[in-house]
C-alpha cells in the first residue's frame, strides 16, 4: 500500500497530479479540495497522502491534501455504490469537514447538491457512515462516553428501517436480516445494512 510521497510537482490539474519521486513521475487523482489546498507548488517539492484503489487489473493512485481527505475518500467508497469517482466529486464539491457535519446531522439536502448523487445514495452514504463518524467525534473528543449496546432486536429493527427508507420492501428485507444474522449474529447495525443492499440488489 503506498501511504504518502514526497517528491517535485511537474503538473498540477485540477482533476489529477504528477509528481516526481526520485525519476520516477507517479499521475494522481485528486479532488478540487487537494488542489485548491495545495496553492502554487509547480516545480516545489510537496508531500501528498495516498490512497491506492485496486480493482481487478487496475491500480489507481489518489492523492490528498491531508489525512482527513483521505479518511472520509476511504469512509465513502466503502458506501455500497459509490466508487473511488463518486466520492471524489463529492470531495470536490464539499470540504472533508462539510461531507462529516453533513452525515453527522443527516443533511440530505447537503448531499443532493452534489452532481450526480440523488436522494437514495445520499440516504445510504448517511445510514452506512454515521455510526464511524459519531464514534469517531466521540474518540477525539476524549469523552469518557460509554456508547449503548444494542440488543439483536434493536439491531434488526433499525435496519429495517433503513432499509425501508432506502425503498425496499419490509418483507422482503425482514427475510435478508434473518437469512444475515442467523450467521452473523454479532453484525453492527451498519454492516448489517451494507449486507442485506448486496444481497437485496442481486436478488
């Protein structure tokens, strides 16, 4: 996994980097946030954190400004249907600060701002992420918070109801939970739901 690099910045396009590490030029995608961020550094040496999305035969290298980019890049193609190009528009049009307050407080209307993401994929980045996003604040925060352990029922219940929203069917997606967690009875609410949408879609 290539973390980070540290090299000269021959180019710098809006949509993409390439940068020089020790002869050999490496082409980075980026977001409108990484390069607004990075200012005027052609022919300066720069330091860019990494992502490096493998898919089948493709290797792709993603760059960002800062460790917080890269966390909510990575946090978004986890989401079932968005990719590595989704979630750099996204990161285009909302800071990485914006995309985190905007889950965290269930802003669809945020997220419908964005090119291409519509009231379904808004609602499903929010179900599949808040839960990551609440623990983390909660973690910086330093708060000696004990998050509440849910019950298999609540569990359920709560997917169910996302699911629902999301426009599925309730017996339909009642079936999915109980076929998931009889063999994964330990599943979180989130992993619950990116389950029961893969198998909800393949059916």
């Amino acid at each position: 996994m290539i973390t980070h690099l540290r090299g000269k910045l021959i180019e710098k396009n809006q949509s993409y980097l390439i940068i020089d590490c020790h002869g050999i030029g490496y082409h980075i995608h980026i977001s409108s946030y990484t390069y607004s961020s990075l200012g005027e550094k052609e022919g300066k040496d720069v330091y860019i954190h990494t992502y490096l999305f493998i898919k089948e035969n493709q290797h792709v290298l993603y760059g960002f400004f800062d460790k917080k980019e890269r966390k909510i890049f990575s946090y978004l193609i986890s989401v079932n249907g968005i990719g590595p190009s989704s979630a750099l528009m996204l990161l285009s049009s909302l800071t990485p600060y914006e995309i985190e307050k905007s889950i965290s407080k269930e802003d669809i209307k945020v997220f419908k701002t964005v090119k291409g993401i519509g009231t379904k994929t808004a609602q499903r980045i929010i179900i599949e992420l808040k839960d990551k996003i609440i623990k983390e604040t909660i973690y910086k925060k330093g708060k000696n918070v004990k998050l509440l352990e849910k019950t298999p029922y609540l569990i359920k219940k709560e997917a169910l109801n996302a699911l629902s929203v999301l426009g599925f069917s309730i017996q339909e997606s009642k079936k999915v939970l109980d076929d998931i967690l009889d063999g994964n009875p330990e599943f979180s609410v989130e992993n619950l739901i990116k389950e029961s949408l893969k198998k909800i879609v393949k059916s």
